[in-house]
C-alpha cells in the first residue's frame, strides 16, 4: 500500500463564532497516486474540505498534514501552495490577455526557472493535454474545455504532489467534461499525481479510484468507485 500524501484528523471549521459549521471531526487518509471524488450534497462541505487540503485556509481545530507538513502548524501557505498544489476551479481563471503557453509559465515565475525554461515546460504541458497547436491562442479564442484544459497544464506547471479540482466539468457539457476528467485520469495514471476532484456528478464521481462522500461536514461513507481498483496507482516521475 501506497504511503499518505493527506492526513485529516479531526478537522473541524467553523464560521460566525461557532455557529456555523462547515467541518465537523473529518478524519480521512488519501494515499499517494490516488484518485479520489468527494461528493455530496451543496453546502455539505466538499469544498471547505478541498480548501483546507489546498491550504487556502486554515483549519478551527484539528490538522491536515499535507506531504509531511502540518497546515495547522506552516506559518507561509502561499509557499506551500505554489510548490506542492495545483488548482483547477470551475471556472478556469485564465488571465483573458495573456496566450496559452503565458498562462501555464504563471505558477513558474516564482521558481528559479529561465525564461527560455518555462516556455519549454509551459510548450510540453500543452502538448501533454492536447493543445500544442493552441499555444498561442487567446482564451476567448479557445472553447470551453479548452480553456479547461489549458488550466489544467498550468495546474501542473510547478510538478505539484497534488491536484485539487473543484467541480473542474461544472460548466461544461456532458461530453466536454467526460474528456477533461478521462484527461486528468490519464495524468494521474502517467505521472503518479495525486486528485482529487469534487464533483456532483456521479459519472465523474466513478472515474476515481474511490469516492467521499460528505453531509453535514462529516463523512459519510467512502467506497471503491467502478474505474478504480481501491489502490492508489504507483507514482512516476512528473513531467
């Protein structure tokens, strides 16, 4: 069995003082090279839970140790962030004035990398999902999962540990997404790299090795999903 890449142990978040509780004891171990989907139903708490794993903010009690590193406990997230996690939101966030190959160079430019470097990766990466010939197109130049598939390059720009999808087909028809989440199947079959995608959909859900299922800020159950086997996949070399 593979290692833990996450930890939670009784990851609790609460808002107004206290009366609202979007995490209520969340334990949960997410093993390296794994897949997973955390559903459930809105306002459940799938994406307080993503937040908190992605260390965009911080727990009210308990931990998430994240790669060996204990949130709770790392006084700069933000450098965290940019070494270990990538993001794909439901929008797609591209900066609107900038090409393709610029947008997927952004997580770079924080790392001791040359220009002539991160035009090269920023290159490969497209070409990875598909889009090499779209390099120098502008977002509005590009269809919708496209543009998705470009924020998923630039998630993995920065050789994350972790990719962390928020409802990534959310705004996408059925046929569009079932190609982003088979592409992030495909990469996480490739290169090892942990996702995990919060979805609603539940034939997104079932492309995952396994599947969370959270109500009322607790988890509810987890379960073997039909395109997983229930082990994590052995990690390779990232691109």
């Amino acid at each position: 069995m593979n290692e833990a890449l996450i930890q939670a142990e009784d990851l609790t978040k609460t808002f107004e003082d206290g009366r609202i509780v979007a995490l209520d004891h969340v334990n949960l171990v997410v093993r390296r090279g794994e897949f997973v989907s955390i559903m459930g139903p809105s306002g459940s708490g799938k994406t307080t839970l993503l937040y908190m794993i992605g260390a965009l903010d911080r727990p009210t009690s308990g931990k998430v140790i994240v790669d060996g590193v204990d949130l709770a406990q790392e006084k700069d997230l933000d450098k965290f962030r940019s070494r270990k996690v990538g993001f794909v939101f439901q929008l797609h966030n591209l900066i609107p004035t900038l090409t393709s190959l610029e947008n997927v160079q952004i997580p770079m430019c924080e790392l001791q990398m040359s220009a002539k470097e991160r035009r090269r990766r920023a290159s490969e990466l497209l070409e990875a999902v598909g889009l090499g010939d779209k390099a120098g197109q502008l977002p509005t130049r590009l269809s919708g999962g496209e543009r998705q598939r470009v924020a998923i390059a630039r998630a993995l720009a920065n050789n994350p540990r972790l990719i962390l999808a928020d409802e990534p087909t959310g705004v996408l028809d059925s046929k569009t997404g079932g190609e982003i989440i088979k592409l992030m199947r495909g990469l996480n079959r490739t290169y090892g790299t942990t996702v995990i995608v919060v979805t609603h959909d539940a034939n997104v859900a079932q492309a995952a090795d396994r599947i969370v299922r959270i109500i009322d800020g607790g988890v509810e159950a987890t379960e073997a999903a039909s395109a997983g086997d229930g082990k994590a996949h052995s990690p390779r070399p990232s691109p």
